[in-house]
C-alpha cells in the first residue's frame, strides 16, 4: 500500500544511522560481553563499585568509543530523501553532553531539517512528549511522517500519535519499508 502523502521521515539515530554499544568499549576493558547500562550517577556508582571505578567512569569519559562507523547505504538513503525534497529529522535518546560527540564523527548528522536530542529535553523516547516536541518544534506532521526506530516501543509510540511507524532491521528492509510509502 502507497502513501503519497508521506513527506517527511523521522531516524532515530543509534543503530539506524550509526551503530552505539557499548560493548563497543567494554571488549576493550573487560575480557567478555560486560557492558553496562549507561548511568546517570558515575559517581555513585563508583561509591558503590569501587573495583570498576575506571570501568565505570570510562562509560562517561569514552563514550565516543561505543558509536560504530556510521552504516553507509542508511547515510546514502539520508542523502536520496532530502535530494527528493523530502523532510528528514532525527529523534534520538542519546545524552546532551555527549551528542557534540556524535556531530564531530558524523558531519552528515549537520544535514538534518532539525535533530530533538532527549538529553537536551529531559524527556525520552517512548514518551509521547518528546514526539509532540519533535511536532510543535518544526511543523513535523505526523500523518505525513514515518519514524524510523530499531526500538520497537518506540515505533509503537510514533504510531499511537499517528505516525507511519517502521522497525528498523537492515539497510534492505528500511528500503523496502520506505518505498512501500512512495519514499524517496
């Protein structure tokens, strides 16, 4: 089924557009798959787990090394939207501190209509505040939008407030998922 009314496509960033583990660093640090969840207190942590207080803090101070190469034919596909006159926004959970990070190794993130950063907002994906955000903050549509997560509660969340919603799986579903809305 074709949309044509689809104008405008909404990437979360991390693992559609660039690959973010943190196993990334962990493999570096650890000698098995130990990553941890990224946490807002390092310092408690390191109260609490003083034997991993440079594990810990390198969570915060190499982050940079949890990101991947970004994943060509999705930057490519980026390009094609926007050359089509598509609208291309990005939606991401990432922290504000560290989204400077993202911009400095990625310099086609700069390319987007407008980027809602979660840690800038203090709300995050699922919350339907953080898609109304992305909505109010540039005249996004959300009937005229697809969102684009690897995250499935997130797309979930993008669909119940009327998004066209895809689960991001692979370069070649994301393809198919996108021209099967008449996109790019």
């Amino acid at each position: 089924m074709t949309s044509p009314g689809v104008d405008t496509v909404v990437f979360d960033l991390g693992n559609v557009l660039i690959p973010w583990d943190p196993r990334f660093l962990y493999r570096k640090l650890f000698h098995g798959d130990e990553g941890r969840a990224f946490a807002d207190g390092v310092a408690e942590l390191v109260v609490l787990h003083p034997e991993h207080a440079d594990a810990i803090r390198a969570y915060h101070d190499r982050w940079d090394e949890m990101l991947g190469e970004p994943i060509a034919p999705n930057v490519a596909l980026l390009g094609e939207l926007q050359a089509a006159g598509r609208g291309v926004y990005g939606l991401t959970n990432w922290p504000a501190e560290k989204f400077p990070v993202a911009l400095g190794r990625c310099p086609f993130l700069e390319r987007f209509d407008g980027i809602v950063v979660s840690g800038r907002e203090g709300v995050r994906k699922p919350s339907p505040e953080i898609f109304r955000l992305l909505m109010s903050r540039y005249g996004v549509a959300p009937e005229r939008s697809v969102f684009v997560d690897d995250v499935e509660r997130n797309v979930e969340a993008a669909r119940a407030l009327g998004f066209h919603g895809i689960r991001y799986e692979s370069p070649e579903s994301l393809r198919q998922a996108l021209a099967a809305l008449g996109l790019p």
